[in-house]
C-alpha cells in the first residue's frame, strides 16, 4: 500500500470518528435539552399558580383585619388554605412554603389531628427529622447523576416541608392561630439552628459534587501544529477554570452569605412590621395601621421580600439542580444577588422608618 493512499485512510478513519463523536455529543444535548424541556413544562403550571395565590392573598389582605390578636379574619378559610393564620409573616414568606409546604403541613395536621395524637413528638424533633432530612441531601447530591440530582431536590423538599410542620405544631399547642414566630421561646432558636445546620450540610454537599464535576486539572486537546508537517497533532494544555477549587470555594461562601444575609434582615423586618402593624394600640391607630399594611408601597415590599429571603434562595437553587445548572446559578448570583439585597434591604428600612412616622 503506497504511503499517499494509507494517508487518506488515517484521514478517513479520524473523520468518520470525529462525526461519531460529534454524533454523540449531540444526541446527549438534545436528551438534555428534551430533559429541560419537560422540567420548564411542568413549572409552568406551579408559576401560574404562585401568581394566582398572589393576587387572592393581595386582595385578602385589602379585605381582613389584622391587627390585635388572633382575629378571626386570620383563621382558616377552608381545609387546604395558604391564607390559614394569615399574618405579615405569612404574607412574606417564599411561595413554595406560603403556597405548598405550609397548606400540606395544616392539612396533614387536620386529617391526622398530629399535634394531638403524638403528642410525644415535639417541634424540636420535627426540627430533627429535617435537618436529617437535609443530611440525607448532602450525600445524594454528591452522585454525579441526574437522577441521584433530582432525589437530593426532594429530600430538600421534604426538610422544608418539616420545617413548615415543626412551626404549625408549635403554633397549634400554644392555642395560635396566626402564623408567627415565638420569638421568646427555645424552640425559635432550635428551629433557626436546624434551619442553618440543614442549609450548610446541603452546600458541604454540592462542594463535594462540583469539587469531582467541575476540572480541577488542566484539558489536552489535540491541534494542528504549523512547525511539523501536514497532518501531525501534538497535545496542547489549557485551564478551564483558573483555580478551580479556590472557584468553588468562593462561588458556595458567597452564595451561603446571601443567604445568611437575607436571613436575618428578613427575619428583622417580619418582627418590626409585626410590632408596627399588627400590635393592637387604640381603635383610632388601628386604622392607620390597616391603610399601612394594605398600601400598594407595602405590599410591593413584602412581594420582593417573598423573592429573596433565604427559603427562597434555596428554593431557585434546588430548581437549578433539578435542570442540571447548579454552577451556572451560583455563578450568575454570586454578585447579582448582593446588588438586589443591597437594593431591597434600602427601600425597606426607607419605608420602615415612614410608616413608623406616620403611626407615631
């Protein structure tokens, strides 16, 4: 065989091995991107939904009255209802666990009447099982499989859910309706506790995960070099990621700041518009208060507060680890989300110290 025609074969072979690959590479993206597809599909109805609840609980707001204790308007308006024990938390809270979490916790309670029954288990257990539940996450999240990716989705599912659940025991044991914390009790600090153990367990997983998936060495990739003759590679190294581990690192601490952060100016305007609007004083600030809570400044506040408390943070990370885009998120929030707390926790403190002018 002469050397000009073993040369188109090489040439051939390389080619058709080439395609292959190309070959596979594109029936992987569009597995993926048909993957994508249905996840998007079947959020669409629970977006829907959101903004629905959105606009009964605005209108429920302008309809009830909050102030003073546990006023009947703040009761349940059926069996499986976002709006039970309505209050500025409540109104507050993310949309999963205003929307769901919260509703399947009161109506497994209702059907089983557990804050009754078990009386053996205490919020503090329920607080337990959550935080096992998070741990649980943190080990299945670390499998670099989608399937495996979408269990630790779950299990972080069901930690809020427990979470949800702790509160309403609590609350239903104490004889409450409203749906507040009790800041003066050992369970609210239990409960935040569990909630940051969970919260840090679940993100010491996802290092673990993007520590294997992300490349921590540098690429070889073959090209073309000028200096040989025609048809000769050589192996060519670059970095994908500059320091990659010191990248993860950084990404994960930023991202688990902005939680904290949101955390606890959250927290810190629920109890001061809690004092400010729904404590009970006289009759005639009671309707100051009411025309307060029920401004279009106020309810604009608390909807972007329902979007960037830490629940909901997590909340759009466990949705980027089910599509398969827990690096792309934390990357694109890493100083996005600074910018928008900065601007969020400004506005608020400008409106808290008007309206508690006003009331004054």
């Amino acid at each position: 065989m002469s050397p000009t025609k073993a040369g188109a074969e090489k040439r051939v072979a390389a080619f058709r091995k080439r395609c292959r690959k190309w070959l596979g590479r594109s029936v992987r993206k569009m597995s993926a991107l048909q993957e994508h597809r249905v996840a998007w599909l079947a959020a669409l109805p629970l977006l829907v939904y959101f903004l629905w609840m959105d606009v009964a609980l605005y209108y429920r707001v302008q309809s009830v009255h909050l102030v003073g204790g546990d006023h009947p308007a703040a009761a349940a308006a059926g069996l499986f209802s976002p709006f039970t024990g309505l209050s500025v938390k409540l109104i507050m809270m993310d949309h999963v666990n205003n929307y769901v979490h919260s509703p399947l916790a009161d109506l497994f309670n209702q059907v089983t009447r557990f804050s009754e029954v078990f009386y053996f288990i205490t919020p503090n257990l329920i607080s337990l099982a959550g935080v096992l539940s998070a741990l649980a996450a943190a080990k299945v999240v670390t499998v670099d499989t989608m399937a495996m990716q979408r269990c630790a989705v779950l299990l972080m599912s069901l930690r809020a859910w427990f979470d949800a659940l702790d509160g309403l025991v609590a609350r239903a044991r104490m004889g409450l309706i409203r749906h507040m914390s009790i800041r003066e009790t050992s369970g609210y600090l239990v409960d935040g506790i569990a909630d940051t153990i969970g919260f840090t367990l679940f993100l010491v997983g996802c290092f673990f995960y993007l520590r294997r998936k992300l490349p921590v060495t540098k690429h070889y990739l073959p090209i073309a070099d000028p200096g040989t003759e025609k048809g000769t590679t050589v192996l060519s190294t670059f970095p994908v990621i500059p320091n990659p581990m010191k990248r993860i690192i950084v990404v994960l601490l930023c991202f688990g700041l902005q939680m904290a952060v949101s955390c606890l100016f959250w927290d810190r305007y629920i109890n001061a518009y809690h004092i400010l609007l729904e404590t009970a004083t006289s009759p005639a600030k009671e309707e100051a208060q009411s025309q307060v809570l029920r401004s279009s400044m106020m309810w604009i506040i608390m909807w972007f507060w329902k979007l960037c408390n830490a629940h909901a943070l997590m909340q759009m990370f466990l949705f980027a680890i089910f599509i398969g885009r827990m690096w792309e998120f934390l990357v694109w929030i890493q100083y996005v989300g600074y910018v928008v707390l900065g601007i969020l926790i400004t506005f608020t403190e400008v409106h808290l110290n008007t309206a508690r002018t006003y009331l004054t």
